[in-house]
C-alpha cells in the first residue's frame, strides 16, 4: 500500500500544490487528504483539482474533540504536512502521530519563529533587521511554535535592494523546491522502520 500524506493549510496553498503535482503519479506515496481551517482558502480549490478529498473543521473541532484524529487514523495517514497552516497542533494530534507531522517555515529557524509569525510577516522582520541572508527551514512539529525538531534548512543571500516581495520570491522557490523531495526522505524511513 501507498504511504499516505495529509496536508494542512490555511490559504493558497503553493507549497500544497508542489507536493501534489510531485505525489501525483509516484510509485510509493500519495496524497489521501487536505484539510483547513479556512472555507475560503484556494487550497481547496486545489485538492478539487487533483480530485483529492479535502475537510474543512473548526476550533471547536480541532481543539476541543478527537475527530481529526479519528478521520486521520481511519485514513491510515503516514505523514501530516503543514503547508501554510497557522494554527497550533493541538496535544492529541501530537501524541496521536509522533514524529509524524512537520512544518515549513520560511525563515532560518531559530530565528523569525513562534506565535505570530508567518508569511509576510517574517519576511518583513527579516529585511528590517538588515539581514545578509534569510532561508527556509523544514522541521518536525511539537506543541510549540516552530521549536520541533530541525530536519532541512536552505539558503538565499539578500542583495542590496531586494524588496519584499523579492526575499518572498527567493524563499517561495526554496520552498516549492526542497519541501517535496524532504517529504519524500521522511516518507522512506518511515518505510524502511516497517
Ligand atoms: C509558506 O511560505 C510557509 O513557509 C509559510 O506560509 C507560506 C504558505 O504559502 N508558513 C509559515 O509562515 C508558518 N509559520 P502557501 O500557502 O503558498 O504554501
């Protein structure tokens, strides 16, 4: 059997939509499910395309209920990607999947991390504090923010003059480029323990 991949994302999932142009027709892996937060997120929009299965819950949902964790195990999912998804993974998920759900950050962790800080945001705190050089990092995730576990860090130098938008562009091809292939690394371990 494929092993079987979870994305969770919270808006237009680009990173979502690299892992499933990459899973589409693998040998070995395949993504079974989306999930968001958001209704309005083009994420789904993208599951719709790829004709994969997508469920949109709430707080309630995810923090006070087992539901996700029930509809994940009943999946028989390997591996949860975090693909743009901004809020906390709660205890349950954690303890229900260790080591078998990580996050992308587009900043070099430990720096430009926790609460609050995603997408331009991190970009902008990055190019205020006059950085030569900023970067993606791909880690494992506990019940803090971006604090798992380090497995991949890629970097860009900022030139004199890259605005934000630039440092995004650099930090977007890192990602859509790296995130795929280290999903795929985790996936074959997780292979090769069985
Ligand atoms: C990505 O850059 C990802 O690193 C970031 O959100 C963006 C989602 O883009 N995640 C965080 O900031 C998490 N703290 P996408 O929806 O186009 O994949």
């Amino acid at each position: 059997m494929k092993k079987r991949i979870a994305i969770f994302a919270s808006g237009s999932g680009s990173n979502a939509q690299k892992i499933l142009e990459f899973f589409k027709k693998h040998p070995e892996a395949e993504v079974a499910l989306i999930l968001s937060n958001n209704p309005e997120a083009y994420v789904l929009q993208r599951a719709d395309n790829f004709e994969v299965p997508s469920h949109i819950f709430d707080k309630q949902e995810f923090y006070k209920s087992d539901e996700i964790v029930s509809l994940l195990k009943n999946l028989q999912i390997d591996l949860i990607v975090l693909a743009g998804f901004l809020w906390l993974i709660p205890e349950n998920l954690i303890s229900a999947f260790p080591n078998r759900i990580i996050n992308i950050h587009p900043a070099l962790l430990p720096k430009y991390g926790g609460k609050g800080m995603y997408g331009d945001k991190v970009h902008k705190a990055v190019l205020n504090a006059g950085e030569e050089e900023s970067g993606i990092t791909i880690h494992y995730v506990n019940e803090h923010f971006d604090e798992g576990e380090m497995i991949h860090q890629s970097r860009f130098k900022i030139e004199k003059g890259d605005d934000l938008e630039m440092i995004k562009f650099k930090g977007q091809q890192l990602e859509h480029l790296h995130y795929p292939k280290v999903v795929e690394q985790i996936l074959k371990k997780i292979k090769n323990k069985n």
